[in-house]
C-alpha cells in the first residue's frame, strides 16, 4: 500500500505544491509526506544514516546493501565502476528505517563504487571511495583471496578497538593486495553481552564501520547473539541484522534456513554452522545438510566455522561441554572424510591451533601425535609440527588423501580469559587479543598455499602456518565435456559416436540412455549421429551377437 | 574470590557465573527474581535438578511471571516428566494463549505423552501462524502426522511441499524427507522422479546414481539399476583425483561393485 500511493505522490509532486499533495485523499499518504524530502529540501537533511552501510551475501553477480535511517524514507542505491559516474541505480520505495537493497546483475570479480540515500538525495558517500563492493570471483577462480576472521569481538571497549587496529594495519602495509579485505567472517558471539540490537551497534556498527562498507560480512551464531536471536523462528537482532543466502543463492546447496548456510569464493567453499540453537545430531536437519553441501562441491578448498570449540582448553572445555563434545563427535568425522581443510571456532576467550590433524574425536588425553598411518592422529611427515614454511615446513595436503586439516580456537578479539591452554592437539595456545587472517594465494610452482596468521593487539604476529596443496592437487578437469570411455570415438563437430566394434563381433544393437537412465536413441550402426542429443551424459548399451557391455560419453 | 573461581575455570564462565549468582542470592535472600535467573543459569549448564529447584523456590516465594511457567514446562520437558511438563505450560498459555513458542512446546508434550490429536492440531496452528519456519519444524510436523496415522503420507507430503513453498523448492532436508515418503508409501514412479531430481539438480551426483540403482534393485528393475550403475561408474571416473580418494567416495566405488555383481549374479 505504501509503496503505490509513494509512487503516486511523486508523480504528482512533480505537478502540484507540497501542500496541495498532503490533501489527496489517499491512505497512508499523510504518514509519507511528511517525510518525502522531495519538495522539502530540508527535510532531506534531517534524515540521517545511524547505521551502515553494510554489505551481505555476495555473489559474483550480486549483493545486499542494508542500512538504517532515524527517519523513515525510501531506499536507494547509486553504483558504478566509476566514481565519479554512479550511473546505475538500485531502488525501493517502501519507507522504512531498514533499508535492504539487493544489486544484481553485477559482473564477477569487479569493484563497483556507491553511495545510499533516498528519493531527494544522497544521505551517505564517500567521496575518496571508501565505499565500495567488490564481486565475489566465479566459483573455481583461482586467485588471491583474504579473510579477516574475528571471534567473540563484541566487547565494544579498546581491547576490541586496538585488534582491529592491528590488523588495519597489517592489511594497510600488506606487501601484496594491500588494502584489500575479500569478507569478514565473524565467529559469534558479536556483541556482548546478549547480542541486542543497541549492543550491535556498540559491537559491530560502530566498531567495524568502515570495513563493513567495503567488505561482506558473514557470521554464525554465538551462545551470547543466541540470548537475544531465535533460531527456532530466525527472528531477533541476530537475524534481522544478518542477510544470508538460504537457497543457494551463493553456492552450495540450499538449507532453507539462515542459522546455516554455505557460500563459494573464488576456489574455496565456505560451510556455516549453528552449533548452538540447531540440533547437532547425526541424521537431523542440519547434518543432513551438511553432508549433501560438502559432498556436492567440486572447489579445492573447503573452510567451515561454527562457534563452539572442537578443541579447546582456554575458558572452555572441550572435554566437558556438550555442544564442543557434539560437534566433534557428530560432525567431524564426515566433514574430515570429504575433506575440510580448515576449522574455525571461537567461544574460549583465547587463540589455540592444532597440529595437522585427522581422526581425533576423543578427549584431549586420547591425543596421539603420530601419524594416521601409525594410528595416530596427525597427517604428513610434518604433520606434528608447526606448519610454517620456515620452520617445520607447510602442512602438505596431498590428492592421494583427504586427511588433514587445522582447527582453530580464535575468541579473543574483543577480550581474553585464559583458562589452562594445554590442550594436546594443539601446537600453539595463547592467552592474548587478536584476529586471524586468511590468504590463500600461488605457491609460485602452481598451487596455492592457504596461510592463516594470528595478528595480536600490538600488531605482533605470534602466530602462522600455512597448507599447502601443490598443482597436481589443483590442477583439475573441470570441464567433464567431451569424456568418453575408450571403446568408441566421438567428433564432437561432426556430431558422430563410431563404436570401435570386436571383428569377430555383430553388432546388434546399441541404446543410448541419458542422464536420468531413460532410453532416448536407439540404433544398429556403428556409427551414430548424436546431433540432436541434449548436451550431457550417456551410458551407451552395445549388444552383440557375443556379448552386451557398456559405453559412456558426454556430449558437448 | 580467586580461590572459588580457579577449579571452576575447566567448566567455562558458565560456572562462574552460577557461583556469583549464589553469591547475589545470600546477600539478598528474598529476592524471587535471583532464584529464577540461577534457575536459567543451571539449565544452560543442563544441571536440570537444579535449575527446577530455583524455578520452585522463586514461584513458591511469589514470582507468577508467565516466563517462569515456560521455564519450569521447559525443564519438566527435558526430564521427560511430561505431565508436569503439561501442567505448567498450559499454566502460560492460560496467561498467553497466543504465544507460538509455547504452542510449540505444548504440542511437544502432547506428542510425547502420545495424545498425538492433540499434538498435531496444536503443532498445526504453529506452523501455520509462525512468522519464519525452519526445515526442522516441518519436519517435525510430518512426524507428528505420521504418529497419529502411520499411513498418512498425503498428509505429510503435504506439509513437505508446505515446507518447500515456505523455505524454498530446493530445501535439501525437505526435498530428502519427501524421497523417503515417497518410498515408504510404495510411489515408485514418483520416488524414482524424486532420485532423478537430485541427480539433475547436484553438481555431483554419483552418489545419487548409486542410491538409485538400490532403489532400483529393490523395486524389481534390474536392468535400469545396471544403467545407473554405470552412470555411477562413470561420475565416478569423471571426479577431481583428490575427490576419488576421499573415504565416501572409495565406499562408493567398493558399493557399486558388490551391487554390480549382486546384479550379474541374479541374471545367470
Ligand atoms: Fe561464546
């Protein structure tokens, strides 16, 4: 209803004097004219940004601009590759204080500058281009990609001021990409201490500001963000600030629910979960989920956060707490099976890294540092060692196995609460403030090194190492089109299957069955036009007077 | 203090947390409203004995904060002593008849105390009212459905396809709920249809060319789970190595042969 009789109050605006529109007769319209700043220029100054902007769910072709005003008004968005030329425009005009615009039909991997505001004008810009999106890269692209990683920040006092300041910066005097922060991956746990809508703004707006103007942010629930947020009804601060994909919108497969979600970036498949309001259970919806998303996804690297702690002894144990014990339990031996190569969690107040590890769903006592292939529970001749390439050496993560990965305990961005930081899995445990990075970059010989650092309060780098997965690992056929089993030839611009038939055979029959199993051609030649096949899979069934076997191609 | 707190710190700030409020509680002793918040500190820690001896002791000292009902309907809950459980959640609903998480709550109670009528007209009004439903409440929803009349599954296919219209048409829990249905209630076409819905959907689909091929083989068509073996097979094949080294995948290709051969046994 709002949004018509707005509309029309703009067309006829533009016709008659502001106080001659306040008396059509109209529902709802008086509400909106006092308000509409389009014939009153100075009401347009009164309307002021008190949040924002803030960036959600980027894909490589879209992206969520949300915001809020004092004031009820519309929404708009100005964009472009241009600074000086936001040519293109993304509207609502629903009048409201929270504004979500979604921009679509961006192009991948490209940096589009904007401004917000409503119908009169800009409300909030930044005129040296501090505001600004960039594209998530197709799925698969290999490129330099990093993450800043913030767990239990939400504190809103210096401590969680001089962590962010560390790591701006380290980014600022990055060597390489300097400046550039692809996502922040918020752990849980964002605001202190029931993760309220003000404590948000205290926490998170206020605290993150400019990067969150640049940069998407993506999160899972903490403990302290569910107090407030209701993942049975997803209503709550928690989710009324957060947009995530629910259907896949980014990637993955869909969950049908924003308390777990999963999205690709450039090669790496993001899996996120709510280890705190949803069931943990083997079989339920949520591991059900799981299984399906990370067995459907063909990227090289596989990251997965969730606030409860697999391992930890900092202000929490993983021996002793439920939801750590379930994680562990339920859900690692899957997730290691298919292959996640890096695990981040947050909840214990301080940072702990594990060895290379796989297979080690017992108590910290049950730790064995040896090898899986001697039974123990670390993967690789290094794989008991500190993973930085100038010391023991990356961890290697061979295409001969799945096995490996790392997982880290990083809570203590916003404060630290020690605990007895002697969990044996891990290789190093600190009580001290900081984030992580994530890069994942060339290792100059074809692969990629994943790299994460922890970036203490006083700009220290106390922490590092890397996972390397060397170019046999990645080098991958992509592109299944044209295979073909070794019993037939095919020329694709020709369009001919010729079957490469036994001499003392005759052939009888063949049948071509298509991706679903269903007989769609049937022939008794050798050679066969496949012209007006649909692109895609076939099992080809080949009958002889000898013997029947089978054929397979994929049609381009 | 220090020494109170430091065995404490293996249990997390939780404990702590508890044991301040202990503190709170003697310095003001009459103060219902400390017994309550305790209450809900010893049932985050599960300590449930506990926490439901506050939850009492702060009622019987006059607190009839409806939220107290919930609580108390909450713990009795998950100590399994359902009609109490009953009793006090019907006690909020008395105060607010409207609220959906109580509604739910009860329905829970119903179901558990097997008055599955009951329990499935309340969780109806919730699924039908509530603002943002979860894949996990329609589900539970078909569970109800079915524990009142096993042989329901129009119905609960229905709220499936509820559900899929709500959250989305590709909602994975949902959409593997309805191939399940789909089996149980004997729709053979229509369970089929539903294998060949993920095998088009997935990017990696071999492991739903395998469970087709079961499905198959189960439902007395040989020659099409043969088929669908070999598409098995060959999506197989056509995996990243490091894909074909992954534990699931190896089960796999070791399920595909014993199927295969299972097979070519039944044919000679
Ligand atoms: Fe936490």
């Amino acid at each position: 209803m709002i949004k018509k009789s707005t509309f029309l109050l703009v067309a006829l605006s533009s016709v008659f004097s502001f106080s001659q529109t306040s008396h059509v007769d109209l529902p709802n319209v008086s509400d909106v004219a006092v308000t509409m700043p389009v014939s009153h220029p100075q009401h347009s100054t009164s309307v002021t940004v008190v949040r924002g902007p803030y960036l959600q769910s980027g894909t490589p072709t879209s992206v969520v601009v949300k915001w809020r005003t004092d004031i009820a008004t519309e929404s708009v968005v100005h964009y472009g590759k241009s600074l000086k030329s936001l040519s293109k425009k993304a509207s609502s005009n629903n009048v409201t204080t929270e504004h979500e615009v979604a921009l679509s039909g961006l192009s991948p991997n490209t940096k589009y500058y904007f401004n917000i505001g409503n119908k009169a004008g800009v409300l909030s810009e930044s005129v040296s281009g501090e505001m600004y999106i960039i594209t998530a890269p197709k799925a698969g692209t290999k490129q330099f990609v990093r993450a800043w990683i913030l767990g239990d920040a939400g504190t809103a006092n210096n401590n969680q001021r001089n962590v962010r300041d560390a790591y701006y910066d380290y980014v600022d005097a990055a060597p390489k990409n300097s400046g550039k922060t692809d996502m922040m991956l918020f752990l849980g746990d964002n605001a202190y201490g029931s993760g309220t809508d003000e404590q948000y703004q205290n926490a998170l707006f206020d605290i993150y500001d400019d990067m969150l103007k640049k940069s998407v942010a993506w999160s899972c629930l903490g403990n302290h963000d569910g107090k407030s947020a209701d993942s049975a009804t997803q209503s709550g601060p928690y989710y009324d600030i957060f947009t995530f994909p629910t259907a896949a919108q980014a990637g993955g497969i869909a969950s049908g629910t924003e308390a777990y979600y999963s999205f690709d970036y450039a090669n790496i498949h993001f899996i996120i979960l709510d280890s705190h309001h949803t069931s943990r259970e083997v079989g339920g919806a949520m591991y059900n989920w799981t299984k399906a998303d990370i067995q459907n996804t063909k990227q090289d690297w596989i990251v997965t956060l969730f606030h409860h702690p697999v391992y930890t002894k900092g202000s929490h144990d993983s021996d002793t707490e439920d939801r750590l014990i379930e994680m562990r339990q339920n859900f690692m031996p899957m997730m290691e099976a298919n292959g996640v190569d890096l695990i981040l969690n947050g909840h214990s107040h301080s940072y702990e890294r594990s060895y290379f590890l796989n297979g080690h769903y017992g108590f910290a006592n049950t730790f064995n540092p040896d090898d899986i292939s001697k039974g123990g529970h670390t993967v690789g001749s290094n794989g008991y060692g500190d993973g930085k390439v100038d010391s023991n050496g990356a961890y290697q993560k061979a295409n001969t196995a799945a096995e490996g990965a790392v997982y880290i305990t990083t809570g203590s961005a916003g404060k630290i609460s020690g605990g007895d930081l002697n969990h044996q899995a891990m290789s190093v445990s600190l009580n001290q403030l900081g984030s992580c990075v994530m890069e994942v970059e060339d290792d100059g010989r074809g692969g990629q090194n994943l790299t994460v650092k922890f970036i203490r309060d006083n700009d220290g780098i106390d922490d590092y190492f890397t996972i390397n997965k060397s170019a046999w690992v990645l080098n991958t056929d992509r592109n299944a089109s044209g295979q073909k089993s070794a019993g037939l030839l095919y020329d694709a611009d020709k369009d001919l299957v010729r079957l490469d038939v036994d001499k003392n055979d005759k052939l009888k029959k063949v049948k071509f069955y298509n991706n679903i199993g269903k007989l769609v051609k049937k022939s008794r030649r050798k050679t066969i036009n496949v012209g007006k096949l649909p692109k895609g899979l076939y099992v080809i069934e080949v009958i002889t007077n000898q013997k029947a076997y089978t054929e397979s191609i994929t049609i381009e | 203090m220090l020494s109170l707190s430091m065995p404490l710190l293996a249990h997390g700030d939780l404990s702590m947390r508890i044991a301040e409020k202990t503190i709170a509680i003697s310095e003001d002793p009459d103060n219902s409203e400390l017994y309550y918040e305790r209450g809900l500190l010893y049932q985050q820690h599960m300590e449930y004995d506990n926490a439901l001896e506050d939850y009492l002791k702060s009622q019987s000292m006059g607190n009839s904060n409806k939220a107290l009902y919930y609580q108390i309907a909450e713990v009795h809950f998950l100590t399994k002593a359902y009609q109490e459980a009953l009793q006090s959640i019907n006690s909020y609903l008395e105060l607010d008849s409207m609220d959906l998480s109580a509604k739910k709550l009860q329905a829970q109670i119903h179901f558990n105390l097997k008055s599955y009528k009951k329990s499935l007209e309340g969780y109806r009004t919730v699924i039908l009212n509530m603002k943002d439903i979860r894949p996990e409440d329609v589900l539970e929803y078909c569970n109800i459905i079915l524990a009142e009349n096993n042989k329901n599954y129009k119905a609960a296919l229905k709220a499936i396809e509820y559900g899929l219209d709500q959250l989305g048409p590709h909602t994975i829990s949902l959409q593997l709920k309805k191939l399940d249905y789909l089996k149980d209630a004997g729709l053979t076409e229509k369970a089929l249809e539903q294998y060949n819905y993920f095998i088009l959907e997935y990017s990696r689909n071999e492991f739903w060319y395998f469970k087709k091929a079961k499905y198959l083989v189960e439902i007395h068509k040989p020659h099409e789970a043969f088929i669908s073996l070999k598409m098995a097979t060959v999506a197989v094949e056509q995996l990243d190595t490091k894909f074909k080294n992954m534990g699931p995948v190896i089960e796999l290709k070791e399920q595909i042969k014993s199927l295969e051969s299972s097979l070519n046994n039944q044919k000679s």
